[in-house]
C-alpha cells in the first residue's frame, strides 16, 4: 500500500536511481496514484462510519417494528437493549479489534467485520425469537462494526500529513452524522 510516508521514499529511490529530482514521468505517476487512494480511501472510510454508526443510531425504527409486528406482547424495555448493546459493542471491543488490525492488517479487519455485520443483518431477517434478535442484531453486529470502525477512523493518518489529517479525520467521523 502507498502511504503518505511511503511516498517520499518512493520518490527518494526513484530520483536515487535515475539522477533527477524525482520530477520524471515514473515520480508524476507515484504521485497521481497517491493522490486518488488517498481520496479513495476517504471516501471509503466516511461511508464505513456511515454504516457502523448509522445501524445502531437508527435502532428505534428497527424497535418500533419488533414492538408493533414481531413482539407485540414483548414490553419495550427488553427490546431497547439490543441497540445500546450493539453500539457500546464497537467501542468496548476496540483496544482487541485495534490490535487484530494493526497486527493482521486493516484490509482483513475491514474484511472480517464487514462479513460478520452483513451475516449479522441476514441472521436478524431471519430470526424469530428475540434471543436470536440479540445475539445478531446485538452481538454479532457491535462485533462486525468493532473490527470496521477502527480501521476506518485511523486510516487517514497513512494517507494524510499532519497538516491536513485532522480535517481528513472530520471527513471520515463526519459519516456517522
């Protein structure tokens, strides 16, 4: 991957071996494949942080279903847990999903998290027992979003200076807004 701090030495070896000042045809490329990852991988973050932070804010409209169609003689304070246990669940996890990605790698967390949020959301279409609601819509989506988030609201410092990385960082955590 083409970081912000790979970019220099990219550049560095480039002029190195040629005798220039990385001002070639080669250097201009680097340059330009940077310049569109980072805004990819932008992009890409902010709508992760949409999604992960999105489900679980949006929890009411999913509650208002299960009280009125799936669960009407279930009362609504053993419904509303399952939303707060799905958001506390991404922040909770994240000194463990942290490490995962920063020792596996952020394509693989993003990969792992991105399989279990969408198993978790299949699993919940299907469920009829609220046991099953919990443990998908629950556990298995905080566990999903936990793995994603982080990975998401880092990313920017790899493609970001210290100049602009705050603003980037705003972009990205501006998705769950």
């Amino acid at each position: 991957m083409l970081t912000h701090a790979n970019l220099r030495t990219h550049l560095a070896v480039f002029s190195d071996n040629n005798g220039n000042d990385g001002a070639g045809v080669n250097a201009v490329t680097i340059r330009s494949t940077f310049r569109t990852n980072k805004w990819l991988a932008l992009g890409a973050a902010s709508s992760t942080i949409f999604v992960v932070v999105g489900l679980p804010n949006s929890f009411g409209v999913f509650q208002s279903y299960y009280e009125s169609e799936l669960f009407p003689s279930v009362r609504s304070s053993q419904i509303t847990p399952m939303g707060s246990t799905s958001s506390s669940f991404y922040m909770i996890l994240g000194a463990l999903t942290g490490r995962f990605a920063d020792t596996m790698g952020y394509q693989t967390s993003m990969v792992v998290g991105n399989v279990l949020v969408a198993g978790a959301l299949s699993a919940a279409s299907v469920s009829g027992e609220l046991y099953q609601l919990y443990l998908s819509q629950g556990v298995m989506s905080g566990l999903g979003s936990s793995f994603v988030y982080h990975p998401a609201v880092t990313i920017s410092g790899q493609y970001f200076g210290p100049r602009h990385h705050a603003l980037a960082n705003g972009v990205i955590l501006s998705g769950g807004a």
